[in-house]
C-alpha cells in the first residue's frame, strides 16, 4: 500500500532538499582555509555590530493584547472575503449568519476595550 | 439578486440548546460591559435558567426522529441527547458549586460564568459532532475553556504549574489525535464524515488495513488523554490537586461525559470492520485503569489527588460498558454515567466546603469532622460509599447492572477485575469515613477545631449546601429508581442508529 508511484517526483524533491545543506556545510568545511582559531573568530558577529546585551529581554505584555486584538479582525476577514465573493449565490440566511458573526466580534472588540486592553500605559 | 428567506437557516432547531446557552452567554458579557452590577448573583441567575431550558428543550427533543443537520456536520439522535442533558446537569450542579468559592476567593465571576459556559457548549457540540473538522474544533473549545478554568486562580502557583501541565498535555493529545483524523482522511479517499469514512474505507478497502489499525490506535491515544485512562493518566493527579476544586468537580464529570460520547460513536460508525481490535485495546486500557487507580489512591494523603486516582478507576468501571459494545452494555453505561455525576459532584461539593472553611485538603485533617459539622459528615460518607459500591446506595446498583451485562457477554475476566478492585476501592473510602467519625481519642485537628459552620437553620442554605443535598438525595434514592430509568433509557435508545448492533 505504501508503493503510491505518484509521489516520486516528491521522494526526489526531499532527497534533493536534504541534500542541498548537507553539501553547503561539507562544502565550506572542504573549502575553508584551516587556520589557527583566533580571538576574533570567537567574537559573536550580528550584521557588523557587535551585540549588546542579552537576547532574552522582556517584551512590554501590551504588544500580545494588541496582536491579540488584531487576529480577532484578521480572521474576520479572512472569513468575510469568500463570502462576500459568493454573497449572489448564498442569499438572505448566510447574510444573516455573516451579521451575527461580525456581531460577536464587535463584542469582543467591546469587551477588549472596555476591559482596557487596548491601551498603553 | 435572489433574496429569499431559507427555512433551513434554523435547521429544524437541532442546536437549539446550545443556540440558548450561546445566547446566554453573549447577554451576560454584553450586561456585564453595559450595566455596572454590583449583585453579580443576576448572572448566576441567567445562566442557571438558560441551562434549564436548554435541557428542558433536549427532554422534549428525545420524541423526535434522528436528523443529521448542517450538511452533515451535526447529528441529533437519542444517544447524543441524553449525552448533552448530562453535559448540561453537570453544569447546573457545578455552577452553586463555584458560587461561594469565587466570592471567598475574590475573582472576577463573568469570566468564571463565560468559560463554564463555552466549555459546556463545546462539550454538547462534541457529542453531537458527525465530520472529524467538528469533532476537533467542539474539542479544542472544551479543551481551551478548561485550561483557562483550570488557571483561574493567576496568583497561585500551583495552579499555574496545573495549567502549564495540562495545557501541554492537552496540546500534545490533540496533536495526536489530529494525526489519527489525518490517516482516516486519506484512508477512505478524502472523505471527512464520520458515516462516509466508514463508507470510503471499504470502497477503498482499506477497512482492515494496517493504516486504519494505525488511525486506531492514535485516536484512542489522544482520547485516551481527555479521558484519563491509564498509560495516558499521569496528568491528572497533578492537574487536579492544583486547580481550583469547582473547576476539578467539572472537569473530573462534564470532559467524561464528552470523552465517552466521542469514543462511542466514533469507533461504532467509523471502525464496524475492527471490532476485536478496538474492544481489546480498550478493555486492556479499562483493566489498568480499575487497578492502578485504586491502588494508588490508597497511598494519597491529599483529598483532591485521592479523588483524581478514584476518577481514573471510575472511568475504567465505565469502559466495561463500553467494551460490552451491546445495546444493555451502552444502557448501563449511561446508567452509571448518571449516578456517577451526582456520586462525583456530591463529593466535591462536600470537599469545596470543608477547604472554604478551612483551607486545607490534606485527608487527616478531616479528622473528628463529626463533632463539629454532623451532616456535612454524613454526606460526604454517603458521597464516598456510593462512590465504592455499598449496597443500599446508587453506586452498588449501577455497578451491579455494569457487571451483569458484561457477565452476560462473557467478559468475565473484566468483571472479576471489577469486583476485586471495587473491594479495593471499598478499603480506602471507609478509611476517610473512619477518620471523619473517629472520636474516641479525642484528636481534632486545629483545621476542625477552626472550622466554624455559619447557620443551622434549614432556609438561609448557601448554594454549596443545595447542591450537596440535591447529590446525596440522587445518590443515595436514584439506585432505587433504577428500573425506570433503564426502561426510560431503553425505550430512548431503541430509535437510535448504532446502538442496536
């Protein structure tokens, strides 16, 4: 059953992905001049600058309500495009079905805001 | 443009009762943001009276014909009914419940009320759920609520390492399970209806597969964990002792009643091909179960773990119906599915009412309860006995009917284990009654000697109390009514489409 003669050109497409950065590492490592490690190759490099600080900072909690808020609206639009492109076809009920689901958004949004999530200080 | 009104947007008011509870729930947020209530008592009240209705609304649905709804998405039969009125009587019991503890413990109640709800829809949308996209969005809105109650207390610690513990487990369950749906969709041909699933694996005939075996076996892993049954348990204990106690009396009863319903209907539609494979997994699962969480229970000292085992071996117990796999097994299964409800709650509630007037759930500190507080003694012994199966109470029959019927079908392997283990089980709930009525020594703890019982007057009842006595009464009266409610259950049952294999 799990001979499926369809998916070869798939096979050879993974084959080819793992390969590909198994070549780039073997590659530079063929490559690479081998020279004594100095005190500058140990230096962590982030696009010319040197880093400061460390990279586990806290983030101001107000950044994921927003971004909370904002995938109530993202999702509603996702939604609402197929239906308002199919809007001749699917008549009154599914226009009525759309109105209670932008409905209950709206009250999250009302609930968000008047719970204070949406401001910053 | 054609702008007509399609009679089928009601869809003949099959989700009439979750349509109640969704509307209850939206008018309780939208009086919570409007009004500026200080009696929060009202959204009690609501939701109380929703629920009702919405069961009321399911009783007078059970005359009607099984309908399949939403294109395929929502089956109502009587099966899944009688399901979703226990989802919904879990929550009317559980709500009085978290009442005084919510007030005690200063949280924000809307948000309490709205997640118990959402939960509770989501549970009756999963019994009824007939295509695996419902089945795993209707689980995931039970499962997320649950999390989320599970971490209502945000300021104490344990209850954010139950929440991170179950949050994760439960992430990682779903995965699996989702991997399961996967197989099945590819297996039958690309087909996502639970009956045209069953109809694709044969056209495809794959319906004996090792694929489908595999599907199988990663559906009952990932149910397994929702239900807690046994190489899947590990989480509950830990669950259990950190979260709040109303949230854990409706977690231990109302994601059972889901689970079960789910695991029922699933495997009998989608895997009629497999039924050795399925019966002996689950009846592998259901032995370890009934052994393990009874013997580990003797062990516990704290109260909420102690019960968490108790519900591990409790769901094993309901397994044996469901491994019968005929119509009197999935009656008696549902029978003690009932009693189970008031047994389990009637338990908690005493619980809840002993750690609000002292604070603690360590087991020797109920010690001399007697002394200070005789009847709610009395029914948490009550509570407890039903709960191990002694003869005049509700436990004993329903157990009795669960063991006859698998006794019947030759699993008689699965009922000795049952009866020991209920022996077992007997050993450690008397060993609580002991400690509760022990006062020859003269021992109270200080918890005791603190506890302080406000009213002795039979009217002024806080609302832990009503519902404590509401699950004694069940349990202690429901085991004698047992005739009718089988013959109700039966006559309920027989229109139905799969259980009269």
């Amino acid at each position: 059953m799990f001979l499926l003669p369809k998916y070869n050109s798939f096979f050879i497409f993974l084959l080819l992905a793992s390969v590909i950065p198994i070549l780039a590492f073997s590659i530079s490592k063929f490559l690479a001049p081998n020279n004594t490690q100095g005190p500058e190759k140990l230096t962590s490099y982030e696009s010319g600058i040197e880093p400061m600080g460390d990279a586990w900072i806290q983030f101001q909690i107000r950044y994921y309500m927003f971004a909370l808020v904002f995938v109530i609206f993202d999702v509603e639009t996702v939604f609402l495009y197929p239906w308002a492109m199919s809007f001749n076809d699917l008549g009154l009920s599914a226009f009525i079905e759309a109105l209670v689901f932008v409905f209950i958004l709206i009250i999250g949004l009302v609930y968000a805001w008047r719970k204070g999530a949406l401001e910053w200080s | 443009m054609e702008l007509e009104l399609d009679l089928s947007f009601f869809y003949k008011t099959t989700i009439l009762p979750e349509c109640v509870l969704i509307f209850c729930l939206i008018s309780i947020l939208i009086l919570d943001l409007i009004l500026k209530i200080k009696d929060k008592n009202v959204f009690f009240f609501i939701s109380l009276v929703s629920l009702l209705l919405s069961i009321f609304i399911l009783i007078f649905q059970l005359k009607e014909e099984p309908v399949i709804s939403f294109l395929g998405n929502f089956q109502a039969d009587n099966f899944n009914k009688i399901f979703r009125i226990f989802i919904a009587l879990c929550s009317i019991l559980c709500i009085p419940l978290s009442i005084d503890f919510i007030k005690c413990t200063k949280l924000a109640i809307t948000e309490f009320l709205i997640f118990l709800l959402t939960a509770t829809i989501g549970g009756m949308f999963l019994c009824g759920a007939n295509d695996l996209i419902t089945i795993f969005v209707s689980l995931e809105c039970l499962s997320l609520c649950s999390y989320l109650l599970s971490g209502y207390t945000k300021k104490d610690v344990r209850s954010n390492e139950a929440v991170m513990k179950y949050l994760l487990i439960g992430g990682t369950s779903s995965s699996i399970l989702a991997y399961g749906f996967s197989w099945l969709y590819g297996l039958s041909g690309g087909e996502f209806q639970l009956q045209k699933i069953a109809d694709g694996l044969v056209s495809t005939e794959m319906y004996n597969s090792f694929g489908s075996l595999l599907a199988l076996v990663f559906i009952i892993v990932g149910i397994g964990f929702k239900l807690s049954l046994v190489p899947f348990h590990q989480w509950t204990p830990d669950v259990y002792e950190g979260s709040p106690t109303p949230v854990v009396a409706f977690l231990s009863v109302a994601s059972k009643i889901a689970g079960l319903a789910l695991l029922v209907r699933l495997f009998n539609i989608v895997f009629p091909f497999l039924p050795n494979q399925w019966h002996s997994l689950l009846e592998i699962s259901a032995i370890c179960s009934m052994i393990l969480g009874n013997l580990v229970a003797i062990t516990q000292t704290s109260m909420k773990r102690m019960l968490a085992y108790s519900s591990i071996s409790q769901i094993g117990y309901l397994m044996i119906g469901l491994v019968t796999g005929n119509f009197d097994g999935y009656t008696s299964m549902i029978v003690y599915l009932l009693f189970y409800i008031f047994m389990n709650l009637g338990t908690f509630a005493c619980i809840i009412l002993f750690g609000l007037r002292t604070g603690t759930d360590n087991i020797r500190d109920y010690s001399g309860l007697i002394l200070k507080d005789p009847l709610l003694t009395f029914s948490l012994a009550l509570c407890l006995l039903s709960l191990g199966g002694i003869p005049p109470l509700s436990g004993f029959f329903g157990k009795l009917y669960l063991f006859w019927c698998a006794w019947k079908t030759g699993l008689y392997f699965l009922v000795f284990i049952g009866l020991f283990t209920s022996v077992i089980s007997i050993y450690y709930y008397l060993k609580i009654i002991k400690l509760l009525i022990t006062t020859e020594n003269k021992e109270v703890t200080s918890y005791v000697q603190s506890y302080t019982v406000s009213s002795f007057s039979l009217l002024s009842k806080n609302s832990i109390e009503v519902s404590i006595i509401i699950c004694v009464i069940a349990s202690i009266f429901l085991g004698i009514f047992m005739n009718p409610i089988i013959n109700i259950l039966q006559i309920n049952l027989h229109l139905n489409t799969f259980t009269n294999i």
